[in-house]
C-alpha cells in the first residue's frame, strides 16, 4: 500500500490523489469487494449456469426419475424374497433395466453443483456493489 499516504491532520490522502475514473471499493466489505479489471456480469452469468444445474438436476432426480429408484428398490427387495425370479422377463426388460441404471446413476448428481448456489448470492452480491461504483463513475463523467 505504498500509493496510499496520510497527510499531517491524518486524513487519507489517497482518495483526494485517486484519477475520478478510476472505482474506489474502501468503503465496501473485504468478502464483496470487486476488484479491478473483473467483469461481474460474467461471473455471475456462470455461477447462475452452475446453479441452474443444480435445480434441474435436482428435479430430475426428485421429480422424474424418483419412480424408477423407488422400483428399483421394490424391484430389489422382490428378488431376494424370490428366489426363481429372473430379471427382465418383461418385454421391455432390457430397455426398463437401462432406464433403472439410468436413474440410479443420476442419484446424487445434483451434489456436484450445488457449491454453484451460495456462490451465485455471493457474486450477485459482489456485482451490486461493482455496478454501483461504475455507475457512480460513469455518471461523474458525464457531469465533466
């Protein structure tokens, strides 16, 4: 911090030296403050991706293939309790049984990108204070 300097009264000189086009983020928290040369718009656009799958693997699992896992598992309990079943004896056995690996397979995936969630409040909340900064910055140049 070698730019910054404290005139005699102690007040920060820094500020009053800074170019007017240059965002000043001092008065803003340490975990949102934006920093130079990082467009927010963009990280947020990617962390709502992130979130986005998330949901709709979420409401895959819990919405549409929550009927399979749950036959899969009566499928599973059936078997043991009979000891002559064999399976895919239906006559889309093999395609039934994909599907069944399919979901089974998907459980749990919606965990992967869940981190995506807090991180799209926090940058949401970081791109608040960056828009207006700039904003401030834009509208002191067209007063210029």
């Amino acid at each position: 911090m070698a730019s910054e300097s404290t005139a005699a009264d102690g007040s920060n000189t820094a500020a009053i030296n800074s170019p007017k086009n240059v965002p000043n983020f001092s008065h803003v928290p340490w975990p949102v403050r934006p920093r130079d040369g990082i467009n927010y718009d963009f990280v947020a656009t990617l962390y709502l991706i992130g979130s986005t799958l998330a949901l709709s693997f979420y409401l895959l699992e819990t919405k549409i293939l929550a009927p399979l896992l749950v036959e899969n598992d009566v499928d599973a309990t059936t078997a043991t309790d009979e000891s002559d079943s064999t399976i895919g004896t239906e006559e889309n056995g093999e395609e039934g049984n994909a599907w069944k690996e399919f979901a089974s397979g998907m459980q749990g995936m919606y965990f992967i990108f869940a981190p995506f969630v807090p991180c799209l409040l926090w940058s949401l909340l970081v791109r608040y204070f960056w828009l207006k900064e700039t904003k401030k910055i834009s509208l002191d140049k067209k007063d210029n």
